[in-house]
C-alpha cells in the first residue's frame, strides 16, 4: 500500500470515530509486555546498586589506605569533606575538631572552593610561594596558628639550606687554598710595584647577608646574588673602568636634550630603591683617587644585569668597590655603593674556589638602555 493510500485509510478510520480509543488486544500487549519487563527492570536496579556500592567500598578502601589527609584530598576531592567535616552533606563539627594542614595537595582552588560550600568551614594557605600548603578547619584562629607554624618551618628550612650551602661553600674554598703552593723568597728581588689583576681571574661564592676573560688591564666578570644576576667590570683604575663601559655601551658624547631624555626614563623605572646624591656618595673613595696605589688590592667595578624574578633589565651600570685581602686574591671584601632592589653601601665577601672562571663572560650589551626596552615591550605582549 502506498503512502497517499494510506494516509486516506487513516483520515476515514479517525471520520469514523475508529481511532478514539486503544484496540483492546494493543492493550493486552503492553499489559504482556510489562508483565515480562518488570522482574528484568527490578533486577538491573538491584545491580547498578549493588555495582555503586561495591565502587563506593572500593573507592573508601583506597581513600582509607591515604595516610595523610593531604593524599586523601588528592584521591577524590568530593569524598574529602564528608570523610572529615560533613554528614549527609551537613556540617558536623565533631568529626574533626582541630585544624588540618594539606602538605602535597595540589588543587588548592577547588578545596576552597568546596570548602566555601560547608558554613563555618574556614581555609589558609602557609609555606613558602612555590610550594604552598592548604589548612582547614573550624576555628579560624586554630588554622591562622597551624598556617603560620608552617611559615615558621619553612623559613628555618630555607636558613638551614642556605647554611649547608654556605658550609659546603666554604669547604670547597678552604679545598682550593689548601692545594695553592706558598710564593717563592723574593730573594732581594724587588716587589711588583702594583697589583697584579690577572690574579683575580678565577670563580668566587659571595655572601651578601641583603641580598671572565681578560681584557687589557681589566676583567669581566658573570655575578649572581640571587635577585640580581648579570655582568661586572673590573679594571685597574676608574678612567679604563669609564672607558670600557661607554665603549661597550656603544655610547659616546650625547647633546643634552638626549641625556635628559634618558635621565627622564631612568627616573620612570620601577625600581626599589631611588638613586639619591647623598645615598650614592657614601662609602665612594675620593675622587682624586683614581688609580691603583702600588700597596693596594683595591679594584673599583661596574655592574649592571637583570632582576631574577620577573626578568627586569637593570640597564644603570652601578658603581662599587672590591678589596682583596691577599696577594693570592683566595679573599676579598666589597662595598656596592647602590646595589638594585637592596639598598646603598651594600656590603658582601667572597671566597675563591678555582682559578677557573665559571662559565662564559655575559655581554655588557645584553643589559643596556635598548635590551630594557626589548624586555618591557616583551612583558606586555
């Protein structure tokens, strides 16, 4: 039968009044139908829960086999309130009445914000910023006190690491004094009538509590104190010292209009401490002095890099002062008259440990006036 044959059939059974009721034999089907289908639909009822019950035990299981509440938030975020702060989906304050700390859960956020969802329960984050730990509880000042312990550990951590590191350090430069042979009797030979500063060549650890190949009767130097990391001038005396920084700088006379523009542009900088005359001045030598006195191991330097923590480019090549305190250079004290993000007439020492320098010379030029302006536009891209 085709389509328009049966569409007339249908239209004529419904003018007829054939359609207002269910034949009673297609109702004596479904009743059949259903009849069969109800033991099967009870039967797969009881499976799927026993399926969620057997899943939710194992699910427990693993959850009670976590030791610490830290992996236990970690194995299933939903499961970490009920298991310690709610019944039901209710807060019960007698499950766990003191606070909790988290060390090693990762998704800090979504515990947060789980938490924002039980009233009463209260969150903090302690420790240091790359390695933080969630605290949680009910009384805000239990979990104030448990995340501030952890900052209190994790800063006596830190100052114990960096005394190992010191220690180990300093083992390492009483190591390479050890193996230096003692200078030959002069035997009425004159002394060298100036400070040798191809003895200076070679690597040093630095202290600083706040914080290099030759080139002609001068030194480059790579340093690092942690914040600031970049490249160093060391000559004999402060008129080469001048020389080679407008030399690499590629900057020789400017008119004046440019040196106030530049001026205008270095007052901008982001900077945490501002250059004042009086702050720059103190602990500088006379400036008369501008070379090397033949009893003298003091080398004057420039130093200019970058801040470690967000890459900014410190273009100011800042001025300071180094005193070793041998003819073999194993030792040496310095002033930085203005070290960048710490303060004025900075203070810090240095050990020897190889005559080897560490590393390649950074380039003077990877830290100036255009390489800043390279890294700003960068930022904001």
């Amino acid at each position: 039968m085709k389509v328009g044959e049966l569409k007339k059939l249908l239209m004529n059974s419904v003018a007829q009044g054939q359609c207002d009721h269910v034949p009673q034999s297609v109702l004596s089907l479904r009743q059949s139908m259903e009849q069969a289908l109800h033991p099967l639909h009870e039967k797969w009822q009881q499976d799927v829960q026993e399926w969620d019950t057997n899943d939710r035990r194992k699910i427990l299981e693993e959850l009670n086999k976590c030791k610490t509440p830290g992996e236990k938030a970690n194995y299933d975020l939903d499961l970490f309130p009920e298991h310690y702060f709610t019944t039901n989906g209710h807060p019960d304050h007698h499950k766990t009445r003191d606070p909790l700390s988290l060390e090693g859960f990762d998704d800090r956020l979504g515990l947060h914000l789980k938490a924002g969802e039980v009233p009463g329960l209260y969150t903090k984050r302690g420790g240091p910023k790359d390695n933080r730990t969630l605290c949680i509880g009910w009384d805000t000042k239990a979990v104030d006190a448990l995340a501030a312990s952890i900052n209190t550990r994790a800063r006596e951590a830190e100052k114990h690491e960096k005394e190992m590191k010191g220690t180990q350090a300093m083992e390492a430069h009483e190591l390479f004094v050890s193996t230096l042979k003692p200078p030959p009797p002069s035997r009425g030979r004159k002394a060298n009538p100036s400070f040798d500063l191809e003895k200076c060549q070679g690597s040093y650890i630095v202290k600083c509590d706040p914080v290099t190949d030759g080139d002609g009767n001068s030194l480059r130097a790579n340093f690092d104190f942690g914040i600031v990391t970049g490249a160093m001038f060391l000559p004999n005396d402060k008129e080469t010292l001048d020389d080679l920084v407008e030399s690499d700088d590629g900057s020789g006379t400017e008119d004046s209009e440019d040196s106030e523009d530049e001026e205008e542009t270095k007052k901008g900088r982001k900077r945490s401490i501002k250059k004042e005359t009086k702050g720059a001045n103190k602990g500088r030598p006379a400036k008369k002095k501008k070379s090397v006195t033949p009893l003298s191991r003091r080398v004057f330097y420039r130093l200019r890099g970058k801040e470690t923590s967000e890459g900014e480019i410190l273009p100011d090549a800042e001025a300071g002062e180094i005193d070793f305190l041998s003819d073999d250079c194993t030792k040496f004290s310095g002033v930085a008259y203005e070290f960048p993000y710490v303060d004025s007439s900075v203070e810090f020492s240095g050990y020897k440990i190889s005559n080897t320098p560490k590393g390649f010379p950074r380039n003077w030029n990877d830290y100036s006036e255009a390489a800043y302006e390279r890294a700003r536009i960068g930022r904001w891209r």
